[in-house]
C-alpha cells in the first residue's frame, strides 16, 4: 500500500508565525508593564507651580467646566482632530462651555504619522475654523505601535515640520506635545522653534533643563466637574510668568 504524503509548511511559514507570536508577547507584555507598573502621575507642588489645566477630548464625556474653573484650574488644551479627517465630535461643544466658563483656551490634533502634514494642518484648520484661542495650536506627536509603526523618523519629521509651516502660514503659533522619548527622538535637534508640552511622570524641576512651557503630569487625575480620570498639567512657571506668556501668544 502506498504511504500517504503528508504536507508540511515551508520553514519561512514557520518562522513568520514565530515571529509573530514573539511580537505578540512583547506588546501584551508591553501593555501591561505600561498600563499596570509604570507610573502613571506624579504629585507636584501647586504652590510653585499654580497655574493649572487639564486637556480632554470627548473619551471625557459631558464636562462641567465651571467647576473646572472653580477647582482652580485656569487652562484646557481640546482635541480638534487626527489624521487626515477624523475630528473630535465633542470639539464644538468643549471649547463653547470652557470659554464660557473663562478658561484660557488651546486646541490638539494627534499626529498621524503615514499622512501628509499638509491633509493634516488642512483638517485641524477646518476643525478650528472660526474660533480664537489663547494658546498655540498643538500637534501631539507620539510613538504607539498604531501609529505608522512602519514610518520612518525622517519622513515623519519631513510630515510634521510640513505641517507646521501649513500652520505657520496661516498665522497661529505652534506648540509640540510628545514625552521624553519623542523629545529626544523628535523635537530636540529639529523642533525647538515651537514650544513644548512635555509628558512627564517626574516633577517638573527634575525636567528643567529641557526649556518646556507645559508638563503634562497625570493621566490619573480627579477634577470636579469631570466623570472619571482626566490628564493634568501645569505651566512651568509663575502666574507672573503665565501672563506674560499669554500676551505673548498671538493667534490670529
């Protein structure tokens, strides 16, 4: 009687499936030590640092920014946008009742890193046309594994200073959001004509030296006025400082 053949997969199959099981591993792994181990906030010491504010988008829900303002806070940084089209369906909305509530206004577009800089300022102006502000337009500009993981630094950053100019152009001052690694990866040797937002779990003396305007400190914060955990930040001087730095913020 004839044996029966049995078909095996070619070795670069079996290693492909290898490779990735391997990278599942790291990122489950990865989300967990990021999500359950690192930190995750910071306390900081509101009595140098007073003037404070939060950023959001509509993840945060229906938000009470008088009570915002009443929990002394002074400053709100709204997603507008990312990518080449989406925009934040709660954007109107947030940046109509926090300038009601007299919160000093800022708005956010998340960086996509496989789009063209110019289909993105083009979707962030559209989303804040018609409205003022009273900080500089942000980019946040992060590294995560779906986020153009397969775009490289340099056409990255060739996407993002195009999209500064874009910006530029129009008029508004630009602001860069990302955390110590997209700092040293990005914003330190080609990106220091904007001001910087830095992500940083330390206390912001500790960061001194890198020159930043704002530190976000905790992803983890408890605000009146807001349902669940909301980023916190503060500005990295005095109120003195605060106010000369708005009147040195012009939009047009």
């Amino acid at each position: 009687m004839a044996q029966r053949q049995v078909k095996t997969k070619p070795d670069y199959i079996k290693w492909l499936l290898l490779a990735g099981a391997a990278a599942l591993v790291v990122f489950l792994a990865w989300q967990i030590i990021f999500h359950w181990v690192l930190p995750h906030s910071v306390a900081v010491d509101r009595f140098r640092y007073p003037v404070a504010g939060i950023d959001v988008s509509k993840h945060n829900g229906k938000i009470d920014f008088e009570k915002v303002r009443d929990a002394d806070y002074q400053f709100v940084f709204i997603k507008a946008s990312e990518g080449k089209t989406y925009r934040d369906e709660a954007f109107d909305s947030n940046y109509k009742a926090a300038r009601e509530a007299g919160l000093e206004v800022g708005a956010y577009h998340f960086f996509r890193k496989n789009r063209s800089g110019r289909e993105q300022a083009d979707n962030f102006l559209t989303a804040i046309r018609g409205k003022q502000f009273d900080l500089p337009l942000v980019i946040d500009l992060e590294d995560d594994w779906g986020n153009g993981a397969t775009t490289g630094v340099e056409t990255a950053m060739q996407r993002v200073i195009e999209m500064i100019k874009c910006l530029k152009d129009k008029g508004y001052q630009v602001m860069i959001y990302t955390n110590l690694d997209g700092y040293n990866k990005y914003y330190k040797d080609m990106l220091t004509d904007c001001d910087l937002w830095l992500c940083s779990f330390t206390s912001p003396e500790l960061r001194a030296g890198i020159g930043h305007r704002i530190q976000q400190f905790s992803h983890e914060g408890s605000v009146d006025g807001i349902d669940g955990e909301v980023d916190l930040n503060v500005f990295v001087g005095s109120k003195r400082e605060w106010r000369s730095y708005l009147q040195q913020v012009k939009q047009p």
